[in-house]
C-alpha cells in the first residue's frame, strides 16, 4: 500500500496496470460510406467505367464508319459501271455506205448483252437526234434529225437476242436515202447514257 492508501501499489490502477506506461489502445474509425472491411473490392471505379465507355463508342465509331464507307464504294462502283452488269462491255464498230444508206457492223463485242440495255445518239453534221432505245431486231425505230426522219434497225446475225460480233445496224433515210454530201456519226451508249462506241461515215 502506498502512503495514499493505494493497496495496489504507486502508479497502479484498480485493474493492476499502471496509466503512465500503458499505451492506450488505438480507435479505428470507419471512413464516410461504410466500413472499409465490409467494401467490395472487386467493384469497379468510376475512371474504369469511364474507360470502358470510351472503348465501347470508339469501337462503335469504327464499325459505323466501315459500314457507311462501304456503302458508299459499292455506290461508287455502280455508277461507274452502270445498272444491271459489273462492267460496261466494250465494243467496237465499222461502217460501209451503200446507195445512200450505211451499215454499221459490230466487229467486238466484250460481253453479249441484249438491244435494250443500250442506247443511240445520231449525229448528223451539228445536230443530233435524242437519246434512243436500240431497237429490238424487226422493229426499226425514226429518229429526227435536224427535222430529218431517219431510221436505225438491229439485224441480230447470230439469232442469239443479244448484240454481239458480227451484229449490224442499219441506218436508212426514210423512204429514201440519207442525206447526201454530209457526215454522220453514230453513237451507241450504254443505259446510263455513257458512251460505248462510235463510228463515222460520209454520204456521197
């Protein structure tokens, strides 16, 4: 006992352990939003999701512009090769003048394809007749001209339906001969109104 009357000593508490040497025991506090032991760690950030979303409208961004830039190619290439076949076929024409009137022969043909997938311009010295269906073959059809009527027939040489090597075109005045002492030009042009062949010829 001590002069104070402690029975358990100097600098001994009631529970037998002294005050002043003792460290007291540390208090955890849990930070605002809950205890950090009962947290979730697999739960992901906020800079994670914002990544993620990022990625996602990249990877979207992507696979739009491949779609529209394909769309727009396939366009494209249809317009440069015309409706209806993957490349305008190339042809190649000659012309003779008989009694006035001319014969146009097909001496090429790239790919066969039928009368009415082409069509016509004639030129007569500076004017020119409107855009035309090529005629089916036993079917002429007048154009005028500068105020001349003239007709254009198909003679399919092989019987096949289709224009082809050896095919011709006849090109008659109407009743009587073309026009004399001019020059003429025909053009055949695809269904798109592109340009295919064209041959010249003069009228004695």
């Amino acid at each position: 006992m001590d002069p104070c009357g402690n029975p358990f000593g100097p600098g001994v508490n009631g529970l037998g352990v002294d005050p002043e040497t003792t460290s007291p025991t540390p208090v955890v506090s849990s930070p605002p939003g809950g205890n950090p032991l009962l947290a979730n760690p697999t739960a992901p950030s906020s800079r994670d999701t914002r990544l993620a979303t990022v990625l996602a409208i990249a990877i979207v961004t992507v696979v739009v512009a491949t779609l529209v830039g394909g769309a727009a190619l396939f366009a494209l290439l249809v317009g440069i090769t015309g409706p209806g076949t993957t490349v305008r076929p190339l042809v190649t024409l000659g012309s003779s003048v008989a009694e006035g009137n001319a014969t146009l022969t097909v001496l090429n043909a790239s790919e066969a394809h039928p009368p009415g997938t082409y069509r016509f311009v004639l030129q007569v010295e500076d004017s020119f007749s409107a855009l035309t269906s090529l005629p089916v073959e036993g079917a002429p059809v007048s154009v005028l001209v500068g105020g001349t009527r003239m007709w254009v027939a198909w003679i399919d040489a092989d019987g096949n339906g289709q224009i082809t090597q050896s095919d011709e075109l006849s090109v008659t005045g109407d009743v009587q001969p073309l026009p004399a002492l001019s020059t003429y030009v025909f053009q055949l042009r695809w269904s798109d109104g592109a340009l295919i062949a064209a041959v010249t010829w003069s009228t004695p």
